[in-house]
C-alpha cells in the first residue's frame, strides 16, 4: 500500500507512519519540516498556509492508495490538499473529532455518528473556533472525494506515547513528585480514550478494507477508570505517591475545573461526563477497533517521557492542563480524601 500522511510527525500522525511502516508499507510524509518524521519514509516539506505551501506535493509523481490527514486548523487547507490530491488518491482519511457534535455530544443510546453537528462550519472557512474547523475539514475532505471515497475520523480523548496535549504526562509527573495527590472521585468513575497507537491501527483498517464515512473512535466506556488510571501511574513511576479520593462536589466547590485543571477527569452525572465518557462505539467495533489495556499506554507514556527528559512537547494551540500545587494542598488540607493504601488495589488486568 502507498500511504501519503499529511503531518506525521508528531502524536497520532507519527503513530499512524509508524504502524505504516511496520506494515511494510510505502509511506510519504508532507510536513512543515520542524520535526523529524520517523526512519523508512519519504519526506516532503511545505507549509500548508502559505500560498505555494503545496508545491513540492504537486510536483511529487505517482499517486496514493490513501491519504491520511490530521489537520486541526482552517477547513481551507484540506480543502486545498483535497482538491490537488482528488484525482492521485483512492481514498481521503481525515482525522477528525467528536467535537464536531453539537453538545452535548450524544453518549450511549444508540449510535453516536447519527448526532447533529455543529453550525456554521464551512469547506473554505479560515480559522474560526476547534469544533467548526474540524467540520469543516470534514466537509472539505467528504465533497471532494465524495462519500465513498472518504473516511470522517471522529477521535475521543487520545492517549498515549508522543501526547502533545498534556493530559497524561501531567498526571505522570504529578504523581511521581510524590506525596498527597488530589485523585477526584469517584474511583469507579468510567472513562472513554483512545491509545494513539490503536487509533492508526483502525485508520489502516479503514484503508484496507475501503471504509466511508464518519466513526466516533474511543474505547468503549469503562475500558477503565479514573481509579485504575491513576493506580497505573503510581505503580509505573514507582512513586511514593498517596491517591486521596476525594468528593467531585468538594473539587467542583473549590472552583477547580474538570478536563482542564484535573485533566480527563469529568464530574459523573454531567452533560460533560456524558458527552466524553459515555459514547456509543458500536460502528467502529464493529469493524475490528480493539483497544489494550489501560496498564500497557500508561507504562508506554512512561517510557517515552522519561527517555526525551520528562516534559512532554505541547501543542501551541491548547493550553496548558493541569492544577497548580498551591490549589491542591489547600483542598487536600480541607477535604479528608480517603487514601489508597496500595498502588495495585483495583489495577487493570483488561
């Protein structure tokens, strides 16, 4: 298979040229040059926001089996890249995102692809707001290529090695500093991600089995739980590290916001826990997404973290997750979480 990867050097883009390449394909990877892509594949560079940024893309011979995209900004560029590349690829991949939905954004009950999106999104849009550009990179890819010739990836929370948002490398260093750890509760709490490295296996997939169309790609809910998540990132740092459980209404009443400040964390019984934990991933499980265990992305996150020097690399894009010491120790003084007394209770073995 010849595989064109637009990015594919950092995140999910470097996981996909990864698992490509390892499948023995032919990879070409388009990007800005900033960072090194992975070894066995050819390298373009252009900026996708400059007026010639497509050359060396035009200029390249042959075509593509597939073209997999991860674009998060202005609808434009796809469509810019879809239209050069309509007629030299079979199929148009776009990695997109269940922000896409209008919200709350539809949780189990039924298949979630049939949820109503967002307005105001448009194919040759500039940069507007992140859910209305990934539309609209839905629509460029999707009326270019048509509907059976492109595949509308609509990704949940993704985890794992070369995170570049933040969320699991802040929980990993957090926790390995050691002492009391703000852990909000519930423990049983059930949380909804996706591996990165899954995430482009099914992508593959998709390619070689000629998939259309849009897939919300997450695990399915409870996979695991924010107890099990955050056990896993005590054992792997070897920290002594004490998870104390605490309330969610203790944490929301200390004006601590959920997903951003306790990154991944959402009160349950909210549109928002709902909405991100609690997707119905029933279309993707029915063509072949498997997801590893919990134990297996946090060990791996780990690994990687600790071998570039322990700071993630973070998109400019997003801003920074994570809760302040000072914060926490002040909750922590008035909250009486109820302690973890070891690391494995509760693990995962899934």
């Amino acid at each position: 298979m010849r595989l064109l990867v637009l990015g594919g050097t950092e995140f999910v883009g470097r996981a996909v040229v990864e698992a490509a390449v390892a499948r023995g394909w032919e990879v070409t990877v388009f990007h800005r040059g900033r960072r090194q892509p992975p070894a066995g594949v050819r390298s373009l560079h252009g900026d996708r926001t400059a007026a010639d940024g497509l050359a060396a893309l035009a200029a390249e011979p042959g075509g593509w089996d597939a073209v997999l995209d991860t674009w998060s900004a202005e609808p434009r560029a796809v469509l810019a890249a879809a239209r050069l590349l309509r007629d030299r690829a079979a199929q148009y991949v776009y990695v997109s995102s269940r922000s896409v939905y209008t919200w709350p954004w539809p949780s189990l009950g039924g298949p979630a692809e049939a949820g109503a999106v967002v307005e105001g999104a448009a194919a040759d849009a500039g940069p507007t707001d992140y859910a209305r550009d990934k539309r609209g990179g839905e629509l460029a890819a999707a009326r270019t290529f048509g509907a059976d010739r492109s595949v509308l990836a609509r990704a949940g929370l993704i985890l794992g090695p070369y995170e570049n948002v933040g969320r699991l490398p802040w929980w990993l260093a957090r926790i390995a500093r050691g002492g009391p750890v703000l852990a909000p509760g519930p423990r049983d709490l059930p949380l909804q991600y996706i591996d990165a490295r899954d995430l482009a296996d099914w992508l593959l997939g998709a390619v070689t089995q000629e998939l259309s169309g849009p897939y919300d790609l997450v695990s399915p809910s409870g996979h695991t739980t924010m107890g099990e998540l955050l056990e896993e990132c005590v054992r792997v740092t070897g920290a002594d590290a004490e998870l104390r459980w605490t309330d969610p209404q203790v944490v929301l009443d200390a004006g601590i916001e959920p997903w951003t400040q306790l990154p991944v964390w959402t009160p349950p019984g909210t549109d928002l826990h709902n909405s991100a934990h609690r997707a119905d991933v029933s279309r993707a499980l029915a063509t072949g997404l498997t997801c590893r265990p919990v134990r297996e992305t946090v060990a791996d996150t780990w690994r990687w973290l600790t071998a570039i020097g322990g700071e993630a690399p973070r998109r400019p894009d997003r801003p920074a997750p994570g809760l302040d010491p000072e914060t926490e120790a002040k909750v922590l003084a008035g909250a009486g979480g109820v302690p973890v007394t070891t690391p494995e209770e509760g693990a995962s073995d899934d």
